[in-house]
C-alpha cells in the first residue's frame, strides 16, 4: 500500500465517532449506502482491531519504525488480554488509549513524509 494511502487509512480511523452509545452497536449496525445507518464508533471492537492492524501493516511494509511500534504493537495485545477486552463494553479509557497509538502513528508518518 502507498505511504500515502495509509496515512489516509489511519487519518479516516481517528475521524470515527468518540461517543460511547448506550446500547451495544454490532458491525452489522453500519450498512453501506444506508443513510440511516449509525455512525462508525469508536467503542465498536472493529475499531481497535482496526488500530492493532494497521500497526501491524505499518511495521510489516517498513513505514512504522519496527523497534518502536513492535513494542505498541505487543503492548496493546498484553492490554486486550489483560483487561478481558473482548468480553466487556469499551469504555472512554479504551477509546483514548487507541486515540493515542493512531496519534502516534499519524505523526510518525507525518514526519517521515516530510523528511
């Protein structure tokens, strides 16, 4: 994937709603070309996987600086099993940890572009 593209991908991450609805919203909430369909959020766990992915693809096509993002990468897999992640409704600590790692990736490659 371009350098580009991936900025985009993580730039149309961080954009996804911050709000924790009330009820539990399936992937199947968001239907495509539905305009009543709910907004993304980020409280769905698609989200996170989302984030964990595009480290991953960051690390795995060299533009995410393999020592530093590795040691997220693994962070945020130890998190998601230590607190039961899957099991249990997101809350406003979860999104703002993800908010930080996509922070941090978007910079990263920010400056890298620059250079």
């Amino acid at each position: 994937m371009p350098f580009q593209e991936h900025i985009k991908r993580l730039k149309e991450l961080n954009a996804w709603n911050e709000e924790v609805p009330d009820e539990i919203l399936h992937s199947t909430s968001r239907l495509p070309n539905n305009p009543n369909s709910p907004p993304k959020y980020k409280a769905r766990k698609a989200w996170f996987q989302a984030v964990g992915a595009e480290i991953a693809e960051g690390i795995r096509d060299g533009y995410l600086d393999q020592d530093k993002f590795l040691a997220i990468h693994r962070d945020f897999h130890k998190w998601v099993t230590e607190t039961n992640f899957h099991k249990r409704n997101t809350t406003r600590e979860d999104i703002d940890r993800g908010n930080s790692i996509l922070k941090e990736m978007i910079q990263h490659l920010e400056l890298k572009l620059k250079a």
